[in-house]
C-alpha cells in the first residue's frame, strides 16, 4: 500500500477550525462572569486540558461541582459560539483536505463539538465533501474523545483500513484517543496546547497542517 492507504481523522477545533482567538476571547469573557481571573493565551496552553473540567481544576485547585461545571460550560458556549463565526479555516487547510482527497486519501473528521453545531460550520466553510464521515459529539460536555473516536472509527468499519489510522489534533486528548483504538497521531501547535505540552504525549509535535500531513504519511512510510 502506498501513502493513499493512510486514513486521516482530522480534529476540528484548534486544527482545521483556526479558532484559538475566539475561545480565549470566550474564555475571559465567562471567567469575568462567574468570578475567575482572565487568563493569557500562553498560560491557556500550559494549563488547558481534556476532559474540561480538569483544566478548571488547574486554575481553582479543586474540581467545579456538577453545579458549577454546568453554568460554566453554559457560560463558555454562549460567548463562544458568538466569537466562532468570525474565525476561519486554519492556512492551507482547505488545499489540503482537497489535494489528499484528490489523491484518492481518504480521511474523516471527529471532534467534540456538539454534532448538530459542527455540522452546519463544516458546511459553511465549503469541505464536508472531503470526509468520508463528520462526527461531533453527542451528550455530555465533560469527557475526552476515546469513546466518540471508537465510536467514529467503527462506523467505517470497511471503508478504512484501521491499521493505517493517523488522528491529527491540537490536544493531548488526541493522542490518547488515538491510542485507545490502536492509531498513531500527531499533535499540531496552533490550537490549545503549548508545544511542551504536546511533546509529553510522545508522538510527532509540528507547527503546520502541511507538516501534520507530511508526518502522518510517514508514519507508516
């Protein structure tokens, strides 16, 4: 099999969705609601983490209550989904998606955005054709991708070679979600993690789609 074996789970958030600015604009903007300092990018990417409420944990020393968490995943969203139609594709990402689908790659998207908001946004940007699936998150708000990526994985059961899986994603969580149905990943520096963050889940850490790419390819080079 050549590179065109290679199938590709994209990530949305912080990846292809170059939405950095717009969740620390929502983030502060919910941290001056509900009482909690405003927070900088920099320290953002080294505190921030999936599943979310640990990153509250981070920054309070103690994990929110359901009550707590609950008004502030409400809180996030309101201001965020304001901000997120203002952000775009991440560069290159559209020629990317269209080259490897050219090329007769495929590749997939699963994140854990709410699946009914995720949909309309990949359409509105002009690529759902390029996916052979598009999986947001459906239920709660407060769990890492494992099990949506399990999920998202065996609803390709035969369209997808599962041995050559690569998940591409900004998070940490990516990596471990990878891990549990046996792909490889690699981690991309643009979204929510610092690169020291990134390189302690021991994969392939680099700085543009095109090298994300590259790096999956090779993977299995």
């Amino acid at each position: 099999m050549g590179t065109q074996g290679t199938h590709i789970v994209w990530d949305w958030n912080g990846t292809l969705f170059h939405d950095i600015d717009a969740v620390i604009e929502a983030t502060n903007a919910s941290f001056a609601e509900i009482g909690l300092p405003p927070i900088t990018l920099a320290r953002y990417r080294d505190l921030y983490c999936v599943p979310v409420p640990r990153f509250y944990e981070r920054l309070m020393g103690r994990l929110p209550t359901d009550e707590e968490w609950e008004v502030m995943d409400e809180v996030f969203h309101r201001h965020y989904w304001t901000r997120a139609e203002g952000a775009q594709l991440t560069q290159g990402a559209r020629e990317l998606l269209a080259g490897r689908q050219a090329a007769g790659s495929t590749q997939s998207l699963c994140s854990l955005a709410p699946h009914e908001q995720l949909l309309p946004m990949v359409r509105t940007h002009g690529i759902e054709r390029h996916f052979v699936r598009v999986d947001g998150r459906i239920g709660p708000s407060d769990t890492g991708k494992a099990g949506h990526m399990a999920r998202h994985l065996g609803a390709l059961d035969g369209t997808v070679d599962h041995r050559r899986v690569v998940v591409i994603g900004d998070a940490v969580d990516d990596a471990v979600a990878a891990a549990h149905v046996g792909a490889k990943a690699v981690l991309y520096t643009g979204g929510s993690h610092s690169r020291g963050a990134l390189e302690a889940a021991g994969v392939p850490v680099v700085d543009s789609l095109a090298e994300a790419v590259e790096a999956a390819e090779a993977l299995f080079g």
